[in-house]
C-alpha cells in the first residue's frame, strides 16, 4: 500500500471515531484470525449496579467502608449503593487491595475482606451462602462475599449488562470467520453467562490481572491476536497482540497501549476497522 492510501484510509476512519495510530496496524488488522475481548468495560457497559446483598445491614456497611479506598469499578457501585441507603462510610484501616481478588482492611478494629472465593479459600463457605452465589453467579452478575474476623458475614451480587451493540458486533465478526474469545477475571459462571448472552465462542475466566498477556500469546499460536481492552490490567495484552484496540474511555494506559482507539467505546467499529484494513489492503496490492 502507498502512505497517501493508507492516510486517507485512517483520515476516514478518524472521522468515524477510530483512531488508527500508524499503517502497519491497519495492515496487520487484515491478518486477524481471532479477537479477545475483556469483559467489564469492553462487552459491558462498564457500570455495574448491586442487585442483591445476602445478609444482615452490616454486610452493605463493611463492604463500603472497606472499598472506599478502592479504584475498582465494582467499589463504586458498592459504594453508591451505600450512599443511596444512607449507609454512614468511614474509610477502613490498613486498606490492602489484593490483584485480581479484593480487599482487604481493619474496620472497627477487626480484620475485614470482601472480594472472590480465591481470597477466602482458607474459610468455610455455608452451603446456604455457596448454593445463593452459585446462583446469582448464572444470572451473570459478579459475586463478592464479605467477611470479618475470619468469618463470612454474607455477599453482594452486582450487575453489569452487555453494550447493545455487542451481540450485534460478536456476530458480525463470526461472520467474518474469526474466532472470538473472552478473557476475564471474573468467575468462570459470569464470563460464560454473559459469553453466552453476546454469543463469544470461548471463555477464559478467573485469570491473574498479570496473565492476560501470556493467553494472548498462546492464542497466537494459532494465527494472529486482536485484543480490545479498557483497563489498566489490559495494557499488557493490547501490546502483546498483533493489533491492540483500546476503548476510548479506557484508562490512560490502555489508550497509550492499543494501535487503536475507539472514540465511541462501540464494539461495531472493531468490525469497522477490520473492513477498512480489508478494504485498504486488498485495493492496492
Ligand atoms: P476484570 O477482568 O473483570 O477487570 P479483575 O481482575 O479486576 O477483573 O477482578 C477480578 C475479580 O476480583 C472481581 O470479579 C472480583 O471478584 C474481585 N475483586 C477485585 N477487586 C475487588 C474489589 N475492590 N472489591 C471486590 N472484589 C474485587
Ligand atoms: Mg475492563
């Protein structure tokens, strides 16, 4: 391809919203034979809401003073849901967030968590509690259970919904003949549930923020990787894949990562850019 098509291919595109950062990323986005997708924020909306809190009043009042100090995106809706019960929050003590599992903190001077089973694998989970996550967890909405002084005192189920273009998005690519794939550290249930509800074709949950990067590496073995992510746990897949799509409401990181940006966090532009490489490529050989 001449500079001057590939300048008019990504002049285009810019207009529509999709930042192309250079023509070697259009072209390689010709070459993709699967795309990996983050879940919270990419497939979904990225604003989770509580739907149900198993347990006392104490259980909202723990989980919000302990992710107070919290940047996570389930954090805030605890946190509103705290403020739309006129839950009182002060912020806990020795705040520690663990990577990929939750909090940990001293709140009224006893120790506290609230996050996923990977954290309380060394406490005893009612079947009660257990049977109600496993539940809630098929209904696609994330489970964080809440305990204090080595006891689980209950569990808040939050929600996100899909994007409505992202069914719509998912197909069209299968269409393209591309495999599709969610990567997540969710729960296996959740990813497969809402997997299930946008129609991606593999799941890969419960994974490591810091092991994203090496699934992508091993999808490669079998052609190359679109990744499209928004988080900072997704900067280093979007630079390990071949063609690395940020959401253009992502974290600074991810923007700076992706060789791609989509202004309008619309999952039908990824197909739109994989057209516009298509088109660009195959015009001028
Ligand atoms: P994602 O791929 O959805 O961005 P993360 O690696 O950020 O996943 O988190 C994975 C899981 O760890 C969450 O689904 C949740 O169960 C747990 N977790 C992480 N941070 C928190 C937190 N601040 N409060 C509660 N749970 C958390
Ligand atoms: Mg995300």
């Amino acid at each position: 391809a001449t500079p001057t098509a590939l300048m008019v291919g990504t002049g285009r595109s810019a207009k529509m919203g999709i930042l192309i950062k250079n023509g070697e990323v259009l072209e390689a986005a010709n070459r993709v034979k699967t795309v990996v997708f983050d879940k919270t924020g990419t497939i979904t909306a990225g604003h989770p809401q509580v739907t149900d809190i198993v347990g006392d009043t104490q259980v909202l009042q723990i989980a919000a003073n302990l992710e107070v100090a919290s940047e996570h995106p389930l954090a805030a809706a605890i946190l509103a849901k705290a403020q739309a019960e006129n839950v009182a929050v002060t912020a806990a003590k020795n705040f520690q967030a663990i990577e990929g599992k939750g909090v940990q903190a001293t709140v009224d001077g006893q120790p506290a968590f609230i996050g996923n089973d990977k954290l309380i694998a060394d406490y005893q989970l009612s079947a009660d509690l257990r049977d109600r996550m496993t539940q809630l967890q098929g209904e696609a909405k994330t489970v964080v259970l809440v305990g204090v002084a080595e006891r689980i005192i209950g569990l808040i189920a939050i929600q996100d919904a899909p994007k409505a273009s992202s069914a719509t998005a998912i197909a069209a690519l299968k269409h393209r003949g591309l495999r599709t794939v969610m990567l997540t550290g969710d729960n296996q249930r959740v990813a497969q549930a809402i997997a299930s509800e946008v129609g991606i074709d593999t799941v890969i949950a419960d994974v490591l923020p810091g092991d994203k990067a090496d699934h992508v590496k091993q999808l490669q073995a079998d052609g190359p990787v679109a990744f499209v992510g928004d988080g900072i746990n997704d900067a280093p897949a979007l630079t390990t894949a071949d063609v690395g799509i940020a959401m253009g409401s992502g974290t600074d990181i991810a923007i700076e990562s992706g060789g791609i940006v989509l202004v309008k966090n619309d999952l039908m532009d990824v197909v739109r850019a994989l057209e516009l490489s298509q088109k660009t490529f195959n015009r001028i050989k």
